[in-house]
C-alpha cells in the first residue's frame, strides 16, 4: 500500500501548513524506509548465497528476490519524486503566501484613502465668500492630481494578486479560499475605485454652480457697495451743509431759505439713486447674502440717514420760515435776528438745535438778564422758563428763543396788533373765554387777562364771555379799564 499513498497528490489542494504537516510526515516515512534497506540487502545476500550453493530452486528464489528488489527501487523513486512534488509545493505556497501577506499591506490603507475619499466626495459644503469656494476647489483639484498615482496603486496591489493566482494555475494548485490576511477583496477595491471615479465629476458640477452662485453674490455687494458707498457720503455732506445754513447765517433769512429749497429740490431728485439702492439691497437680500466687506453702509443705516435728511430738510426750512414770520410780526430787524441766532449757536455747544437749563442761562446772562444763582435770579429764571418752556420738556428750541427776545425786545405792538393776536386765540369770535385763555397761555399771563377783561356784552355773547377788545385798547393807554 505504500506506491499508493506515495502517489497521492493530496499536496495539490494543501494549504502551506498542511504542506509542512505532509513533509515531516514524508521525512518520517523515509526514516522508516530507510531501516528496512538492511533487511533488503539481506535478502539479496541470502539469494546469492543459495545460487552459489546450485540450490535446486535457484530459479524461482532469483525471481522472488528480483521482484523485492525492483519494488524497492519503485519504492525509493516514489519516495524522491513525493520529496520533490511537496518542496517544490512548499516553496511555491510560501512564494504565494509572501504575496498575499504584502497584497494585504498595501490592499487595507488603499482600501481605508477610498473610503476617506468618497466621504469628502460626498461632504456637504457651506460656504459665504468667493474666497472660500475657491479654496475648496483648490483642494478639490489637488485631490484630482491625485488620482493617476492612486490607479497605479490599485493597479499594482491588483498585480500581486493575479501573480499569485498565476503561480497557482501554473502549478496545479488549487488555492483554497480568500487571502487570509485580509477580507478586501480585488472585487471590493474595484467596486471602490469606480465610486470614486463616479463621484468626482459630480463634486466638479457642485463647486462650479457654487461658484457661479458666489460669483454672482460678489457681484450684487460690489454693485450695492458702489451705490451705497456714494449715497452715504452724499447724505452725510447734505446734513453737514444744511446744519451750516443754519448755523453760519450767511444772508438774509430769505438766502437761507432760498439756499434751503435748493437743498430740497436736490434731495428730491436725488430720490431715484435711493430707488436704485432698495432694489440693489432687494437682490442682495433674495440671495441671502449677509455680509459686505465693500462697504460700511448697510441698507437699515443708509434708511434712517435718509429719513433723518428729509426730516431736518423739512424741519430747518420751516424753522426759517417761521423765523421770517416771526421778524415780520414782530418788527425784529435782520441784524436783531442775526445777533439772536449768533447768541444761540454759542451756547448750542452740540449743534442740536436746542439748549438746555444751563446753556440757556448762559446765554441770558450774556445778553445781560439778572439770572444769577441768587433767589431772585432763580424766580426770574423760573418765570423766564415757563415762558419759552410751558412743557416743562427741559430744552429751549430757537423758536422758542426768537419769540421770548422778540417780546422782549419789541415795543412797537400796537392795540390792533394785540386785538388780531387774540382774535386768532378766540377762533375769530368776538369774544374769549377763561378757558380758551387758560389753554393757549401760560398760567400768569392767563389769569392776568382774566383778572382784568371785561365781560363782553354783544349780541353774540355767550355766559363768561369776556371783551378782549377793551381790555387790548386799554393795555395801550387807549382807553381805561
């Protein structure tokens, strides 16, 4: 049963430590063979011995012991031929070991970058600026340079396992299974690759339309940053040049007023490079951009800048014009009115239009009123500013100041003058009420007038009508009370 077991060839599908098992149980057998080669010899030896003795059966011994010998000589070739088949075996699975093992070096890194890179492939990006498209398209394109020397990769670790396989069909063998070193098969790397390769035009296609988007997002805040860049300034040198009209009193109020339309008339035609600004900031907004470094002007600034003229524009010429009727009706000359507004702006240390408490007080100190910080000063003071200040609203506004000088500084009011002024406060009738007085003005003076008008006694006469009339001719030394 030996030649069988001897022809066997088990090694074919063995795996390398089968082969090694095989080997030193082969090195075992011819071991055994090898101490039946004297009992071998002593057959032949007693064979010889019997022909030299002319045994009468020489014959059939010399046959016996030629058939032993040959099965022997078989036996040894077998021997030989298995010692070699397995060796040989044995090195070309140890050969294909050596691959697989460095297959499985190089396969799990490869097969770790494509995974890696499939999911920066497929990372959601959010970006604001052209700058930052841009650096991710960078790195994308960085990335693609690296693909041919990533394939050359692939394709080598490929290369190790077909000359592995290689070496097995060309030798009859018949590999068992997966490498054992790892499960990332050449299939999975290709399945892999080809991911990849799918992926990456499609990342192309996403950073070129956010590209485009950023583009496109740059251009509306330049475009915005232009027009708000110069409709800012603009409405800043208007406020400036419109408080120096008021402040600076360069002719008559009449050229101030002449100088203030003209502003006017400029800020309403330069309304459509505001219309132009809102639809620039509509777009801006619709493409949801929140930020500018162009410019330090956001649209809600540019807004209440705007308001802020239209509002002084309109409130400044008003005040002129209410200055001009206030000089009229009073009989103040433009020099009068020029000392007024020049006293004012002094004390106006903010330019705000106002003064308050103190700054005021300055200012009647300087034009020579007693309102030191005595008691008297105080009480006049106090009376001062219940005139110019019924509100108790704590500021002193030029009109205010301008009709408080005016009355104090104009005697030229005639009977007439004050008959028309309470006519106004009487809504044209003629007769006024305690309560008509009381509401239009302040306290002393109304119940002063109270106190010493006569009842009227017209036709039109209404219970506690009162005769301003007699009461105004009379103030004038026109007629008695």
């Amino acid at each position: 049963g030996k030649e069988a077991m001897l022809k066997q060839k088990d090694y074919e599908t063995a795996t390398l430590s089968d082969i090694k098992a095989l080997i030193r149980k082969h090195e075992a057998f011819e071991s055994d063979l090898a101490a039946h080669q004297d009992r071998v010899e002593q057959i032949a030896a007693i064979a010889q011995e019997l022909n030299e003795l002319d045994y009468y059966d020489s014959p059939s011994v010399n046959a016996r012991c030629q058939k032993i010998c040959d099965q022997w000589d078989v036996l040894g070739s077998l021997t030989h031929s298995r010692r070699e088949a397995l060796e040989k075996t044995e090195k070309q699975l140890e050969t294909i070991d050596e691959l697989h093992l460095e297959y499985a070096k190089r396969a799990a890194p490869f097969n770790n970058w494509m995974e890696s890179a499939m999911e920066d492939l497929q990372d959601m990006f959010i970006v604001h600026t052209i700058e930052e498209i841009e650096g991710l398209i960078a790195a994308h394109d960085q990335f693609k340079s690296t693909l041919p020397d990533a394939d050359k990769e692939r394709e080598a670790i490929l290369g190790i396992q077909r000359e592995a396989q290689r070496i097995a069909d060309f030798n009859g063998i018949k590999l068992s299974g997966n490498n054992p070193y790892t499960s990332v098969t050449p299939q999975i790397i290709n399945s892999k690759w080809e991911r990849v390769q799918q992926l990456v035009p499609k990342r192309d296609h996403a950073l070129q339309d956010e590209q485009s988007k950023q583009q496109s997002n740059e251009r509306l805040r330049r475009q915005f940053a232009g027009q708000a860049n110069v409709v800012g300034p603009w409405i800043q040198t208007k406020m400036e040049e419109i408080g120096r009209i008021s402040i600076e009193m360069n002719g008559t109020l009449e050229d101030q007023l002449s100088h203030l339309k003209e502003y006017e008339r400029s800020i309403v035609e330069y309304k459509p490079n505001m219309d132009l600004l809102e639809q620039q900031h509509q777009l801006i907004q619709e493409a949801l951009i929140f930020d500018n470094k162009h410019t330090n002007y956001t649209m809600e600034h540019i807004r209440v800048g705007w308001e802020q003229l239209l509002t002084t524009i309109a409130r400044t010429i008003n005040e002129v014009e209410n200055q001009i009727l206030t000089r009229d009706a009073k009989g103040i000359s433009q020099e009068q009115m020029q000392e007024f507004r020049a006293s004012f702006n002094h004390f106006d240390k903010d330019h705000g239009g106002a003064l308050g408490p103190e700054e005021f007080k300055a200012c009647l100190i300087s034009l020579g009123y007693d309102v030191e910080n005595d008691r008297q000063g105080d009480a006049e003071f106090n009376r001062i500013m219940s005139v110019v200040d019924p509100n108790n609203s704590g500021i002193v506004t030029f009109q205010a100041f301008i009709d408080f000088m005016s009355r104090e500084t104009t005697d030229t009011d005639t009977a007439d003058q004050v008959i028309a002024s309470f006519k106004v406060l009487a809504g044209d009738k003629n007769y006024i009420t305690a309560e008509e007085l009381r509401r239009e003005l302040p306290p002393e003076q109304a119940e002063y007038c109270i106190a010493r008008m006569a009842p009227y006694r017209g036709p039109d006469a209404i219970p506690g009508a009162l005769d301003y009339k007699s009461f105004s001719t009379a103030l004038y030394g026109e007629s008695d009370l």
